[in-house]
C-alpha cells in the first residue's frame, strides 16, 4: 500500500528591533532586541506553520492570518500554532516528528531549546521527543550575521490519522 505520509517545509526571516521582547518558539528570550512583526514576530512558530500548512496544501501564513486581524495583531504566535495544528487533525493528519533550525548569530539559543520543545510540543498536542531545534549561525556573513534579523526553517512529516488508528 502506498504511504499518504506528507512533507512540508516552512521558512521565515524578521528584522530585529529596539524596544520589542524577543520570542521563539513561544518563549521569551533575554536580549536587547525583538522581531518585528504583526505578532510577536516569532519566526521559529511561524516557519512551523507554514511547514504544516505546506504538508496538508492548506497555503501559507498568509492565507489565514492577515494584518489588521484582531486575532493576529500582537497575537503570541504559539497560540495561532495552536489553531493550525487543530486544522491538521482536521484534514486527517497527525504530526510525526518536526525538525527545525534558527538562524541567529545572536543572542546563543541553546540555553532555551529545551523550553521551545516543551513550548510547541504542548501547542501541537505531541510529544517533545517528536521535535528537534537547533541552532546556528552564518559566522558573521550577511544580514542574519551582521545581527539584522532572525531566520527559521521547518520541515515535518504528518502521517494519516486513519493508519495510525489501524496500527494501534
């Protein structure tokens, strides 16, 4: 029998800003700039749901949340994780692992990728040990070098919720 299993694939970059927090992930991280943004500029959530949107061929961020929303105006991102991982059960899919990488060249993320699986296995209903965060840099190279912006890339893999019923 053929596999309905789904890839998906996310990306996004914000600039940072003076006088904004600075949230990944849903958690808040100690540094002196933020992302700027309609929401809390959270790219790490944001490339998460575009990944899951991508996989089921539901568009992009774009799509469902737009500027000027009063959902989406300063919303925590995490939360809007939340709606877009209940569409994915919708469509019949649950999420099998999620793999993720943070361009930065600052501030240092390993001190809080931890609380960022724990953060987004809790918004997607799915265990922490389904998600890996890791961190890097471009050594000084570019705008994600020179401290500028903030990128993250996401990729997941959703299987059929009606094989994983048949499994169990």
């Amino acid at each position: 029998m053929m596999s309905r299993d789904r890839i998906g694939q996310g990306i996004d970059v914000h600039p940072l800003v003076e006088n904004r927090p600075l949230v990944l992930g849903g958690v808040e991280i100690v540094f002196h700039l933020g992302l700027d943004g309609d929401t809390d500029g959270d790219v790490l959530s944001h490339a998460v749901m575009d990944a899951l949107l991508g996989a089921v061929a539901l568009g992009d961020l774009g799509t469902h949340f737009h500027q000027g929303q009063p959902d989406v105006d300063g919303a925590r991102s995490v939360r809007l994780l939340e709606r877009v991982s209940g569409w994915i059960a919708q469509e019949g899919y649950a999420i099998g692992n999620l793999d993720v990488t943070v361009v930065a060249q600052a501030p240092r993320l390993s001190p809080y990728t931890e609380a960022m699986r724990q953060t987004l296995a809790e918004a997607m209903a799915i265990q922490k040990s389904q998600i890996s965060i890791k961190a890097t840099t471009t050594d000084h190279l570019g705008m994600l070098g020179r401290s500028e912006g903030i990128m993250a890339l996401a990729t997941v893999l959703l299987h059929p919720l009606v094989e994983i019923l048949q499994d169990s």
